[in-house]
C-alpha cells in the first residue's frame, strides 16, 4: 500500500462523511476567521489610520499650545507624571494671531508655514433643499493650509491673502460635502452659495477626495479664511501653526529651528520651559496604532483558544471514526497493509479536513475583516504573514488531533477487528 493509496483512501473517507467532516471543518473555520477576521481588519485600520492623521505626510508638523491628543500608554511612572503636570501647568497661553504671522514671517528655513483656526464644534450646511449632517467641522486656514494639510483643488480656485485678510465669506467645499450638496455635479458648486450655521458662503472651491476614515473625516469640511472663522465668533482661543518641509531628511532642522524662532516669539528666556507644544504629523498615527497591538495579541489568543477547542473537537471525532472503523482497519491489515499505512491514512484523513477548515477560515476572514474595515473607510489588506501562518497552524492542530486515534487504529489486532464483520 503506498503513500498515494493512503491519501487516496483518506480523501475518499473524507468526502463520504459529510456532516462529519462539516461540523469540524466549521470548528476550525471559525477559529481561523475569529484570528484573520480581527487582524485583518486591524492592518487596513492601520493604513487608514497613518493615512488620516498624517494629514501632513511625514515631512510636515504642527506647533500648538499644548499637545492637541494624547493616550496614556501605561509606561508613566511617579516621576514623569510629575514632571508632566509641572510640564502642563505652562502649557496654558493660547497662540495669539499676532504670534502665529510673527512665526510665519521669521522662520527663514526653507518650508511651508500655515496659520489656521479650527472651529467651535460641527456643523449643518445647507444648499436650496438639501443639507448634510449635523458633522461637517468648520476650519480657517491660509493661501499654504491646502498645501501644508495635503488636499488638491479639484475645481475652482485657493484661499487668496486678499481672501485671508479681508475675512470675507468665502469658503472651499470638501468632497463629501460637495458630493452630499451637488451631488455627481459637484463641479458646478463654484459661485454657488451655501449656508453654514446661518451664515451664507460662495463657493470657491472644491477639494479632491482625500480618503479618510471614521475617526477622522477630512473631506468632510468646510474651510474658510482664519479671519473669517475668528469674526464670525465661529473658532477657537488659540491658532495652530503648520509647517511643511520639503524633503523629510529636513524635519529635524526645521523643528530645531522652528523651537527657536517660536521661543523668540513668545519672548522666553533661556531658562524658561517651551509654553508650546511641537508635535509631527505622523506622531497620533504611531500611538493609536501602538494601542492597537494590544487588540490584535487579543485577537490572537481568541483565535488561538478555539483553534484548541477545534483540535480536541477532532480529536474526539477522529477517535470516533476509528472505533466506526474498526472493520475496515481489520481488512486493510488482513491484505497486507501495515501500521505506517493505517496511521498515514487517519493523518491524511485528520490534515485534511483541518486544512478545509484553514481554507475556509482565512477566506472568511479575510472577508469580514475587509467589510469591517471598509465600514470605517479604513481600506483593503490582506494579511499574508497571517495567512500562511494559519495554513501552518492548522497543519499542525491536524497533526497533533490525529496522532492518537492514527496510532490506536494501527494497534488494531487484525483478527480482533474482523471480528466486528
């Protein structure tokens, strides 16, 4: 009896235990979707993620009064917490208008300086008989904010100094917006007027579709002129300053120059802490995704759990099928098979519904991870290093599950098993 007989002979007992072998391969199944499922989604969360806060790209950052997000990452001792509050208790003067313009005409190093406003809260915008959500946030900004924040102008044109500081009502639709108003002839939004809290804004522009995620919807907003976005009564105390530089080796020297040239502005002296905060594009990105890895070592170990329910489940079942057996390992013994044949033939039998399991397990997953993730407009991914892993995993929980029943089929007394004829 040869290896390809056993395999044969296995498939062919695979295939005619229907309900069998489907119970188990959806144990497994399930197991391996729970893990591919959860990991998939996390890595397209990942991307969207660094996608959506790096709304600057790497080479770019943001001066603030004080750190705009922060996650505790539970590495903070007694000391540093302390520092920390000491640190915090500076960080309490707004930056001034006339602190942000100083910045932006004294930074001599070769970027590109934006000053913007956010606005108070989200808001509703109209046009004739249609309207958004109640979620489109509002933001001032200058001539360079599209540039330093990474949108395009899709139709129409950019904020003009003219526009900046006169603070008139003028304003740039971002994609979802523009789509939720205008519909597929969003283009024509240019010179039309649109309502914002009950304030009427032309149009200037439309902004191409940046991609964001649930967390963080940018083209969902309306931007404006920071003049404007401060006479309205529509902003915020304090000004954040984005600066954007033109290659990322750059970043370090910009920031370094960046600390001295706002110290300066605020009139520190050299004893004094920094009452600002600098912060790079990609550093929420870095710590939200770092927060996720805990999630993801979750969705291993869940995965991982009932995979083992999944390998005792077969273990049983197979254990089962060799006592059902028991006639048919007599006669395979009775025509000259030996042990390394009865046992490659339940290990075969065992692999094989446990890769099924593993088959249909990562296609699912990858499925339901890739819905989820395009639920949070977070993309596609697939995770191969997961994937193959699965593979190998499965392999051995078939492995493992059958080693018992393949060797106690094999000690099988031939005569003893023919007795069940």
């Amino acid at each position: 009896m040869t290896l390809r007989d056993s395999f044969n002979l296995a498939y062919r007992t695979v295939r005619s235990n229907t309900l069998r072998t489907g119970i188990t391969v959806a144990i497994i199944a399930f197991g391996i979707m729970a893990l591919i499922g959860i990991i998939t989604a996390i890595q397209a969360m990942n991307e969207g993620l660094r996608n959506s806060f790096s709304t600057m790209g790497a080479n770019g950052f943001t001066i603030s009064y004080k750190e705009r997000f922060r996650f505790n990452d539970g590495n903070d001792d007694e000391g540093s917490d302390k520092k920390k509050k000491a640190k915090k208790s500076n960080l309490d003067k707004y930056i001034q208008l006339r602190e942000a313009e100083s910045f932006k005409e004294k930074l001599q190093y070769p970027a590109l300086v934006s000053i913007s406003l956010d606005g108070f809260s989200s808001y509703e915008v109209h046009y004739n008989d249609k309207k958004t959500n109640p979620n489109v946030r509002m933001k001032g900004g200058d001539e360079n904010y599209l540039a330093v924040n990474g949108f395009t102008i899709e139709t129409g044109r950019n904020l003009t100094p003219a526009d900046v500081q006169s603070g008139r009502n003028v304003c740039l639709l971002g994609s979802d917006v523009a789509v939720k108003l205008f519909g597929q002839f969003k283009d024509k939004a240019v010179d039309k007027f649109v309502n914002v809290d009950g304030k009427p804004y032309r149009v200037i522009g439309v902004l191409k579709a940046k991609g964001s995620s649930a967390l963080l919807r940018a083209d969902n907003v309306v931007i404006t002129s920071y003049n404007n976005v401060r006479a309205t009564g529509m902003g915020g105390n304090s000004f954040l300053i984005g600066v954007l530089v033109n290659d990322l080796s750059q970043v370090n020297g910009a920031v370094n120059e960046a600390t001295s040239v706002f110290r300066s502005v605020r009139k520190l002296l050299p004893t004094d802490a920094d009452n600002f905060v600098i912060e790079k594009s990609d550093k929420l990105a870095t710590t939200f995704i770092s927060l996720l890895g805990s999630i993801q070592a979750a969705a291993a170990a869940i995965g991982l759990i009932t995979l083992i329910g999944a390998a005792i489940g077969l273990m049983n079942i197979m254990l089962v099928s060799v006592n059902e057996r028991t006639r048919e390992v007599g006669l395979i013994k009775a025509l000259g098979g030996k042990r390394k044949n009865i046992r490659q033939q339940f290990l075969f039998e065992s692999v094989i519904i446990s890769l099924l399991g593993a088959l249909f397990g990562i296609v699912l997953g990858v499925a339901v991870g890739n819905v989820f993730a395009a639920l949070l407009k977070a993309g596609f991914a697939i995770p191969w290093a997961w994937v193959i892993a699965g593979i190998i995993i499965c392999s051995c929980v078939g492995l493992l599950a059958g080693i018992w029943p393949a060797v106690k089929a094999s000690r099988l007394n031939p005569i003893t098993a023919l007795r069940y004829e």
